[in-house]
C-alpha cells in the first residue's frame, strides 16, 4: 500500500494552480489516518488505498474551489456550509485549505458528526462547525445565511437545487459536486431553478489526474428569493421531487 508521504503532491500545482503549505500537507495526511482509523468502527468510505484516498477524496474536493476560483488564499473569505457531508468531504478539506472561513458541515448521521467534529478538534480547524441536523430544519433558522453550498454524493441534482437555494443569499453559489452529467438531468435542474430562484451559472467538466476519470461541478447561482414553502418538509425534496 502507497504511504501518503508518498502522494504526488506535485499534482496541486500542475492541476489546480495551488499548493499546500507544509502544515496542510500534514493536516490532509493526518485526515487520511484519522478516517482510516474511523473506519474500523463505521462506515465512512470504501476508499482506503492512499492514492485514491488523495485523488477521489482530497483533490476531488478542492477542485470544486478551483472551479469557483476560490482556492488561491488570497481569495475573499465565503460564509459556507456542506449538506450532508458524510465523513467530512468536501469540508474537511475546505476547511484545511481556507482555514479562517466559517464552514458549517451538516448531516443528519449522528455517529458521522460525531467523527467529524472530533476530526475538527483534532486538526485544529478553527472556523469549522458540525452539526446533526437534517437539511430541510437546519434551513428553517439559517435561510439565506450562506455564500455558499456544498454537496457531494448526496442526492439528485435537483434534489440538491431545493435543499441549497434556500439557504444562500440572492447571489451566493452552490456547488454539486457529479460525475456523470447530460442534458436530460441539466434540463430538469433548470426547471426547477426557475421556481427556487436560482440558475445554472456553470458546468465544468474535469479529467481526474490518475484515474482519468471525467467528472463535473455544477454551479448554480441563486438570483432572486425563493419562495417560502421551499424546502418542502423532511423526505419530500427526494420523494416527491420538484420536476417529475
């Protein structure tokens, strides 16, 4: 198995025009162990060989802030929250790039927040929060609170639309980190935007820098208020979407 001493750090400057400083490499080394180790005693994430930990993990997330073009650190500090971050992702590494941001990561697994506030406090992150907290509660105290919104693996596109459009203020961004992407779905999400408020302001496909794997962040823009009943109770964004 590769050491993550071993990860080619010289893929952040030739893929993402970034580079970590000593102290974030170990940090990101350290969130490699610090989920590993979690793993033993739950379900955070089937990746455990280091390369791919670094690329489908680490460089994945951070390639969403290049796709904003916010990854440089002189880039104008956001007010951020990640829905449904999981074991931490894309947060965690959010937070280890841009440590001074006020980054919420939220999920309604107990024992998943559990970690990653332990994995906070072990990393020293000093403006990351986690909270459990299902989406659509957390935006009845917290609308348009945000710059922006993160969400990774989890939920359709436009599922994805109605839980972030609430929560930002009128032109903050959401980022949907996808894999597959096509007109069909894009369609969809952009009927649906018309009645959340918000529009596609970006799709920007990707080559993954060891697996050649394509992949997409999509970016919407949020242009005016979305509507009150907006999200729609617990369940309901999934169950019944908004565009059949």
């Amino acid at each position: 198995m590769t050491n993550p001493e071993q990860w080619p750090v010289e893929r952040w400057q030739e893929t993402l025009d970034w580079q970590p400083l000593p102290s974030q490499c170990q940090q990101l080394q350290h969130l490699y162990e610090l989920v590993i180790r979690g793993n033993r005693h739950q379900n955070l994430t089937r990746i455990s060989d280091p390369l791919e930990f670094w690329e489908k993990h680490l460089w994945d997330s951070l390639r969403g802030l290049k796709t904003l073009d916010l990854l440089p650190p002189t880039a104008t500090p956001q007010q951020g929250i990640d829905i449904g971050t999981g074991a931490g992702f894309p947060g965690l590494a959010i937070a280890i790039a841009h440590p001074h941001w006020p980054l919420i990561l939220l999920d309604s697994s107990h024992r998943k927040i559990a970690f990653v506030q332990a994995t906070i406090e072990a990393l020293k992150l000093p403006q990351a929060q986690a909270h459990c907290e299902r989406v659509e509660t957390w935006a009845l105290e917290h609308r348009q609170s945000y710059d922006l919104v993160f969400s990774r693996a989890l939920a359709a596109a436009i599922v994805c639309a109605e839980y972030s459009l609430p929560l930002l203020q009128v032109g903050g961004r959401a980022l949907l980190y996808r894999g597959h992407w096509d007109r069909t779905e894009e369609q969809r999400l952009q009927k649906a935007l018309e009645i959340l408020g918000g529009e596609v302001a970006e799709v920007d496909a990707f080559t993954t820098p060891l697996s050649c794997s394509t992949r997409h962040c999509v970016v919407l823009r949020k242009t005016a208020a979305t509507p009150s009943q907006f999200p729609r109770s617990v369940g309901m964004a999934q169950h019944q979407p908004l565009i059949p």
